[in-house]
C-alpha cells in the first residue's frame, strides 16, 4: 500500500502521569488494484507516563466516540 499518515493532535489534557489526546488523522495507500485507499478520523487515546519517562497508551479509539 505503501501508506502514509498524518496526525493532528488537537487537544492533550494531562492529569500528572496519565494524559488524554484528541487528534484528527488522515491515511492515504494505494490498494494492489491501484485504486486509492483513503480514510480520515477523530481519535481519543490515554496514556500513562511509565516509571522510565516514557509514555504508554491504555487506550486507543481511532475513531473517537463514534
């Protein structure tokens, strides 16, 4: 498909380690009968920051609410 993605992060609300982001996101590939795949959403996730700094996602909802 040789896809591509962009993200947008719209809003990150972060409560000491654990955050909440809402970002638009749009993904673009190329299906094997050459036609274009494209599809575009609003997602909600929420992390946790780990005891070495990084950041963890608990939750993944690519879609949002919807």
């Amino acid at each position: 498909m040789k896809p591509t993605m962009q993200l947008t992060t719209q809003r990150v609300v972060q409560v000491v380690d654990t955050a909440l982001l809402v970002a638009d996101w749009r993904f673009h590939g190329t299906a094997t009968d050459g036609n274009d795949v494209l599809a575009s959403g609003t997602s909600i996730e929420v992390a946790r920051r780990q005891p070495d700094g990084s950041w963890r996602y608990l939750i993944d909802l690519p879609y949002g609410l919807g």
